[in-house]
C-alpha cells in the first residue's frame, strides 16, 4: 500500500492551526460587526436630531411664505430642473413649479429654476454643473428625467436631491423619497446623504455606454421597455409592433459570465437590477440594493413569451413564484441571435455581446427610509414600493422616530 505523502500527525497539526487562525479571524469579524453596528446606531441618532432641527427652523418659514425674512437663516442655492411632461397630462404645472419652489424656499434651499424641455438639455444643464465643481442639483420630474441627469453626475461632488412627480416614481420609491411635494422638499432639507452605485452597460459592437440606476435587461425587457414608454407617452401606433415582437420571441440560447462564474440558458430575457423596483412599481428584486457594490442577476431559464408574461402578471399581485437570482459586479452576456438591450427603458440595437458593471458609489443623492439601501435614513418616512394596501398601515403613514416626526417632517 503506497504511503501518503504527509503522515497524520502533520495533517493534524496543520488543522488544528488553520483552526486556530479562522477562530481569530472570526472574533475579529465580530468585533468590526459590533463597531459597525456601534457607528449606525449614533448615525441613526445623529440624523434623527438633524430632522428635527430642521423642522423647528422651516415651521416659521412656513408662515410667512413670500415675506422672506432674514430669520430664515442662510439660503442654500440649488439648480432646480422641473420637468412639465413629467405625470398626468392634467397636472397645473404653473402651481406644481410654485408649491415645489415655495417648498424648498421653506426648507432653506434657494432654487434657480430652469424648465426640462429635452434629455439633451437637462444632461447639458447637469455637466455644467459638474464642471462647476459640485453643489446641489434637484430634478422634479419622473424616473427616466432622474436617470438622465444623474449619469452626469457619476463620480462627481454633485449632490442629487429628488422630487417624484413621474407615473412611476420607482427611484423615489427605492430611495425612500415621499411622493408628496412637501415632505419631498422636507427631506431635502434634512440633507440626508448616501452615495449609491451605477450599472454600467456596454457591448462589444459599439463605442457606447449607458449608466443606469434602476434596471437593465437583455430580450423581452427591452421589448417591454418600448411598449411601456408607449403606453406612458401615449404613443398608440407603436404598441401594435411592439406587443407583436414580444409573442413572436422565441427561447434562445445564452451565456452568462458572473464575475467569472458561467451560467448556460435557454431564455428570452435576463434582468439585471440595480434597484429592487421595476416596470409598473413591480417588486422585481426584492433583495436589490444600491449602495451595496453588486447588481442583482435574474435568468429567466426555460420561460418563454407566454410563461414570462404569466409570471409578471403574478408578481404584480404579489403571487409568482421566485425566480434564481445572482449577484455580480461584473457579467458578460452573450447570445446565438442578436438580441436588443435596455438600460433604465432607454432600448439599445440588437447585439451578440453585452457587457454590464456596477459603479460602487457612483453619485450622492438625497435618500430616506428607502427599501432600496443597506443603510436607510430611519428618521425619515418609508416610501411605498407599490400601491399600498389601503387597510394596511404601512411604514410611510406611521410616525417615526422618538421624536414623532413623520411625511418628511
């Protein structure tokens, strides 16, 4: 019987040191755990006091709108860009643009306005600032003028405050800004800051990339992506084509790298989700979230057309099933048949390769108690993921904090 290169005994010497090493190294986990746990505690305290304060000030400036006195204390300057297409077609924008500028006038922020009317304009708006060297720009408008003004913003000193006045609103949602006007502007007040990640998507046949904040999807996503904006923008001579491209999509073959990892699948769409929130305020990724460096992968193997839209009709009542999902910081997918490509409902051609990466910590931005991060601002109130159950409390309409602060007070 041939002999083992090592004997037992040097085997059982070197466990028992391996042992000993990863006891040290776990009790060195735990210890930066409790420190870490220590530091968000004091967070939580800290930014609780500063919402507070910060109510205290804007109660008398809320009085006496128009009046303008040198009480308010200094005024902090902002770019102000409103969206008037953003919303329902019935909107008064002439008074949302004044209740948004009263409000933050009231919350200590001074807005130079300036009226979106193209993307191109708003991302010319936003370098400019950037180039500035930072300061506070504040979008009023809905999820795709957000992400057009915020990919300007990757790796800047811009701070990004946000107003939802969209039909969706799933940035604000995930980020756990209030849907009203006031408790919007109240949170910008408070200044409550996280700096959250970018997905990063390129292909191999084109110069271009997108950053998206939101989702990106390769198949009948970006399929989808053409027929809800569509459907937003009233676009009825495009939804025909676009409901027929999505039942004529057939399963194809695919490949996806995962920070190395090589998953085959036979599918007709993979989702790759910076947010938990997608499409119609659809709970897509619940475990996604954009401060945490990762992008949350869904292959949807084996489902076709059919089976895909069985699979989102139930999961927007809360029924279907879930679907594996990975997490990466980088994936490469590459398909048999070019297939199109969507970053954030902006539709790319067709392509063979796409590449997707994220951007840890790629813009700072305003937030609240959002489903969307790791470290949420616990004194400010929770905005819902989807349209609430209206015999359910939920977090946004119960008050928060020892100091009873609640709609972004």
């Amino acid at each position: 019987m041939k002999k083992s290169k090592s004997s037992s005994p040097d085997v059982l010497l070197c466990l028992e040191d391996e042992q000993r090493r990863a006891h040290k190294r776990s009790k060195k986990v735990d210890r930066a755990r409790e420190q870490l746990d220590r530091r968000l505690r004091r967070l939580a305290a800290t930014e609780s006091r500063v919402a507070r304060l910060e109510a205290i000030l804007a109660a008398p400036r809320k009085e006496r709108l128009g009046d303008h006195a040198e009480s308010d204390g200094a005024l902090q300057d902002a770019l102000l860009i409103f969206n008037p297409g953003a919303g329902r077609d019935s909107e008064d924008n002439a008074l949302r643009l004044a209740q948004v500028v009263s409000a933050l006038r009231a919350h200590g922020v001074r807005a130079r306005t300036e009226i979106k009317t193209s993307g191109k304009a708003a991302r010319a708006q936003a370098r400019e600032l950037v180039k500035a060297g930072g300061g506070l720009l504040i979008v009023a408008g809905g999820d795709g003028t957000i992400g057009d003004v915020a990919a300007e913003l990757v790796g800047s000193d811009v701070v990004l405050g946000i107003i939802p006045l969209g039909t969706m609103n799933n940035l604000a949602r995930s980020l756990g800004v209030p849907l009203d006007i006031e408790a919007a502007c109240a949170l910008i007040g408070i200044r409550t800051t996280r700096r959250i990640d970018a997905g990063r998507l390129s292909s191999t046949e084109s110069p271009d990339v997108q950053y998206f904040f939101d989702c990106a999807g390769v198949g009948l996503l970006a399929v989808a992506a053409v027929a809800g904006q569509a459907f937003e923008k009233h676009h009825w001579r495009v939804l025909p084509g676009a409901i027929r491209k999505f039942f004529e999509s057939r399963l194809g073959t695919v490949q996806v790298e995962m920070d190395g990892r090589l998953l085959a699948a036979s599918t007709c769409m993979v989702t790759i989700s910076n947010a938990p929130l997608m499409g119609n305020k659809l709970l897509a990724a619940p475990g996604a979230r954009m401060d945490d460096g990762f992008l949350d992968v869904a292959v949807y193997d084996g489902m076709g057309n059919v089976a895909l839209a069985e699979h989102f009709l139930a999961a927007a009542a809360g029924r279907a099933d879930a679907v594996p999902c990975y997490q990466a910081r980088s994936i490469r997918i590459t398909a048999e048949e070019a297939l199109p490509s969507s970053a954030d409902m902006n539709v790319n051609p067709v392509r063979h390769v796409i590449e997707v990466a994220v951007v840890p910590r790629a813009v700072e931005v305003i937030v609240g108690n959002g489903i969307g991060l790791t470290t949420p601002v616990l004194a400010a109130p929770a905005a819902p993921p989807f349209a609430p159950d209206p015999r359910v409390v939920t977090p946004a309409s119960a008050p928060v904090g020892e100091d009873g602060l609640a709609n972004g007070a």
